[in-house]
C-alpha cells in the first residue's frame, strides 16, 4: 500500500482486550473494549471519534500510543508496526505522538512553573541546544495564545482554559505529526471551549499536525473534525466525512446519537454489557430495527455505496432502512 493511500498512521483490525466482563466462553471472558477496528487518519486531518461512554475510545487512543499493547491487529506509521515493537524500539516514535488529556491540571506537576513544563520535553528529547530552550519555550507559549508572563506562573495559578493551552504547548514542543485530543475541551466553559477548538483549527492548519478528537459532545465533532467515527462496544460502526455522517448517517446508532427519527437510545452501554448474542451485531440488543440476521454476525463496515467518498457503515439494514425512511417521509 503507498503512504498515501495508508495515511499518517493506520490502524488495522486492532484489538484491545481487558480481563474480565467478556461476551462469552469462546472470548474467555475477555472485553473487548476495541474490537477488530481499521481506520486510517491522513497528514493534516483532524479525525473525530464519537460514542457513548464506555464504547472504547479512550482504549483506541491509548493503545495507538501504545500506553496499552493491542491484544490483536497492526498500527502502522512510518515504517513500522507499533503494535510489535518492544519499549525500547517504541522511543523513536513517541515524541512523534502526543496526547492531550481532559483534566489538564491532574496532568501538571503542581510545583513546576509553565517555564519548566514546557522546557522539560525540550530537554528530555534534546529538541534544542540549552541556550535556545527560552527562546523555544516563549515560542511555544505564543503559539497557544499566552503571553510571554505566563512562563513563571503555577498549574494552580491558572485557569481551566490557559491550562489546557500550557497542555497543548507542551504536546506541540516536540512537533508531532498527530496529536491525540481526549475530551480536552470537556470540562471547560462553552467560551473557553470555542477559543480551545478554534486554537486546535488553528494549529493544524498551521503545523499541518494530524488531530484525533475524541469526544462525547456531537457538536464539537461536527465543528471540528474532517472525518468522524462512531464507535459501539468497541466495534467502529460508522465512518466518514463529517457532513456525510452527521448529514446522512447511515448507521442506526449514530441516527440514535443524533437523535434523528425516532432511533432515541433508551439505557445505557454499562447496562448492554452483555449482549444477548455474543456472535452477532453488537448493537443488536438495543436496535429497534433488528431483524434475525443480525444475530448472525456482527455485520462488517462496508462502503455506503450511494454516498461514496469514504463513508462506510457496518449494518446490514442500511439500505433497508434508507428506503423504508425514504417511504416514510413522501407520505
Ligand atoms: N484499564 C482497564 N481495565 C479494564 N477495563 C477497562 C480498562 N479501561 C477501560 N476498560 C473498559 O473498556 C471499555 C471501554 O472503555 P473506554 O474508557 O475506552 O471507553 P470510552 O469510550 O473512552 O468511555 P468514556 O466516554 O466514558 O471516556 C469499558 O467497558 C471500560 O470499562
Ligand atoms: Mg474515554
């Protein structure tokens, strides 16, 4: 496959599996918190990962950085297989792969100043000569929007926003080629949160950094993201270009996020543990439009074919139910 046609970083049938709480005998009672997923995320794109809590988002992330090792699947990105390599061979590439996490004060040493947060990287990875480390770092402070005074302040002494800000800045002091977001623009205020989004587009655009956004709130996805996903029980439901999926979405969960038509979500992921068919499609159990071949396999995203460029759908109803809807609305 060519790096264009591969992306920036490539995930393939990855799986992350957790002890515990599994579907059946056959999986040994593992979860599978990621299940068979593949996607790609291009240079440059900032790609959205939506679903409810527990659908294994947070997982995707942390395994692609390889916080967590895949129990299945490949995770491809300049080269190499990061799903195989040991610690040690990993050190290259993770200066390469950044996260930005939700709750930015928890992920602060309180007794080091901004100065220090933002140097420490530096240092670390030898970005630069010791005497350019000042120089870097009121660069860094500037790129996030904060003027040079911040540098001798304390985690404690700043807001929610100007956190997230230093946060960002020290993802970006190692110019990553993707910088993973985990609902970092959850806990903050609706204003700051727009001044948050609009830094992230601006950064992007600027540095051409790729962007996974992980996040619960559909709004900001839509805002912000050139591709979204859809993620249930670990399994990547639906796939495509953000206007595709929140314009024509195909699949009956994200009609159910989005609250369109009458697919409204009753109960919650934590609740639909334990599907009743382990074999089938995992959304099965809470699909209002389920039929007995559901319970066969969970259906394999395919492209949605009449709407093209990318977006894909793991149903088998999707063009039952597009026609059905269709019908639905002339009369
Ligand atoms: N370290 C872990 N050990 C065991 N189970 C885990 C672990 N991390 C996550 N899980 C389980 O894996 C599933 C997916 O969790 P994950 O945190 O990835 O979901 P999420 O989509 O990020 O949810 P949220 O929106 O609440 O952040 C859940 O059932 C969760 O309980
Ligand atoms: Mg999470």
């Amino acid at each position: 496959m060519t790096a264009a046609a591969s992306g920036l970083l490539r995930l393939e049938n990855l799986s992350v599996t957790f002890p515990g709480r599994g579907l059946g005998p056959e999986s040994s009672r593992r979860l599978r918190a990621v299940d068979d997923v593949t996607l790609h995320i291009a240079p440059g794109e900032v790609l959205g990962l939506v679903g409810e809590s527990g659908s294994g988002k947070t997982t995707l992330a942390k395994a692609l950085l390889r916080l967590y090792r895949p129990s299945d699947g490949r995770i491809l990105f300049r080269g190499a297989d990061l799903a195989a390599l040991g610690e040690r061979a990993l050190k290259p590439f993770r200066r390469d792969l950044q996260m930005v996490f939700q709750d930015p004060l928890s992920s602060f040493n309180p007794r080091q100043t901004v100065f220090e947060a933002l140097a420490t990287p530096l240092r670390l990875h030898k970005v630069c000569a010791r005497a350019e480390i000042a120089g870097r770092v009121a660069e860094l402070l500037a790129q996030v929007g904060l003027s040079p005074s911040f540098r001798d302040r304390f985690p404690h002494e700043l807001s929610g926003g100007q956190l997230q800000r230093v946060a960002i800045g020290r993802a970006l002091a190692l110019s990553p080629s993707l910088l993973v977001a985990d609902e970092a623009v959850s806990k903050l205020d609706v204003s700051v949160r727009a001044q948050i989004l609009n830094l992230l587009k601006d950064i992007r655009e600027r540095h051409g950094v790729s962007i996974l956004f992980i996040t619960h709130d559909l709004h900001v996805a839509r805002y912000l993201c050139d591709r979204v996903g859809v993620m249930y029980f670990g399994k990547l439901v639906e796939l495509g270009g953000t206007e595709r999926v929140f314009g024509q979405p195909r699949h009956p969960y994200t009609r159910a996020l989005l609250g369109t038509l009458e697919d409204a979500l009753g109960g919650g992921i934590e609740e639909q543990i334990a599907p009743p068919s382990p074999a089938g499609c995992r959304y099965a159990s809470r699909c209002r439009h389920r039929i007995d071949a559901c319970g066969a396999a969970h259906p394999a995203l395919e492209a949605a074919a009449d709407a093209g460029g990318g977006h894909a759908v793991a149903c088998i109803r999707w063009r039952a139910l597009l026609d059905s809807h269709t019908t639905d609305k002339s009369e």
